[in-house]
C-alpha cells in the first residue's frame, strides 16, 4: 500500500499543481492526505482550494490558519476570505484534527496537521524528545505524520516514526521545491521518501503584486527566502 501525503500549500497554486502532476505521473497512491493549511499567505487561495476540492478520494485535516481564516481579522486573513466562497470556507471549518490509516493490522498511521495534541506546537526536528513525548501521549499509531513546521525530515522516538511532510507552497528549508511525501508499506515496513518537486518560483513572486496581495512585496521576498 501507498500513501502520498502533502500539506501547507498555503494558497500557492503553482507548486500544487506541479505536485499533484507528479503525483499522478510517479507515485500511483491509494490514498492521498493532505495535512492542512491549505489557502492563507499565498496568492492564489481560491485556485489551490478548487485544486484540491477536485482530488477524488483525497482525505483532509485541518492546520492553524484553516482555522484562523474563518473569524480573525488583519490583511492576509482579509484576503484570503475575500476570495473565498461562503461554502468553502464552511467546508473548511469541518475540517476534522486527525486521519488515520491503516495497512495493516499493527501497522497504523497517524496525520495531523502540528502534532497529536493541537494545531500549533511545531515538532520541530531538533525538539528534546523531552518536549516531543508529551505531544505523542496516548498515540497508538506506528508513524505519526504531520506539516506545519515547512522543514522535512523523518525521526525515531521511542517506537514512534515522525515524519514532516513540509510544505508544498512555503518551503522554509532553504530549498525552493515543493513537498510531498510518499509512504510505503512492503508488510512489513514503511518505506518513507520525501520528494522534492521544481516549479515556477518567479510565476509565484510575481503573482503576489498581480494579486493585490497586502504587502506584495513583503510577502514575496519571504516566500522567497525560503528559511526562517
Ligand atoms: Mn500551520
């Protein structure tokens, strides 16, 4: 069996659908996850949300600013509502925190959107395990896979497997690729790779002016700094 799992598109259409080519070229999935964030801080929220409205069978959990989007207030969250329609946005807000696959008896996976517990603490790679245990508490789940933190890697604690998924539309590694992961299980492990995809970076920094996006400028430089 074969699970793709992607998150934090973050309203970049560009790197979705160079993803969700390659996907459907290369990984030949039976299932699709998408760990959340999905519309706000990028230029293109309505496209990436109908994008991703479209994926037949895809399974979704909600992120913070799927969250957010629905009641606070300031420019970015103004935007993004303001290319929404009424049904996406309630759509988003039954966005459920967790899905859950199995493959095999024993043999679970766990996605949500930051970790277990709730939607903003980032299990960041270098966490002390300290720190990590309490946010897996009671997870009965083998792997554990979830986004928010946009910084890939796959770590082993206690007999846990976590796997960031990063981001498609806001790498924050330094590398200006989209990511998506594919989770394989043989019956007797999961093969887990991270796949880093190229697209139209400069189509994306332009878009954000095209947009009228609050604070273009800004916010393209960010997106392409790709870091902290
Ligand atoms: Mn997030």
């Amino acid at each position: 069996m074969r699970v793709v799992i992607f998150s934090d598109i973050h309203g970049n259409a560009v790197a979705l659908e160079a993803v969700l080519d390659h996907i459907h070229r290369e990984a030949a999935p039976d299932a699709i996850v998408v760990a959340g964030d999905l519309v706000v801080d990028g230029p293109r929220p309505a496209e990436a949300l109908a994008l991703l409205r479209d994926l037949s069978g895809a399974l979704f959990v909600m992120g913070n600013t799927d969250q957010d989007v629905l009641h606070q207030s300031g420019d970015t969250f103004d935007f993004t509502r303001s290319k929404l329609h009424a049904d996406d946005l309630k759509w988003l807000g039954n966005l459920p925190f967790s899905q859950q696959i199995t493959a095999a008896p024993g043999h679970d996976l766990l996605v949500v959107h930051a970790n277990p517990r709730n939607l903003c603490d980032a299990l960041k790679p270098d966490l002390s395990p300290v720190l990590v245990r309490p946010l897996l508490e009671g997870v009965q789940q083998e792997v554990i896979a979830f986004g928010h933190f946009h910084v890939p890697y796959i770590r082993h604690i206690d007999n846990y497997t976590l796997v960031d998924v990063a981001s498609v539309g806001l790498p924050r590694d330094g590398v200006l690729r989209a990511v998506y992961v594919t989770l394989t299980f043989d019956g007797r492990n999961w093969q887990i790779a991270h796949h880093r995809i190229v697209f139209d970076v400069e189509a994306v920094a332009r878009d954000y002016e095209a947009v009228g996006y609050p604070g273009a400028q800004r916010q393209a430089k960010k997106f392409l700094k790709a870091s902290y």
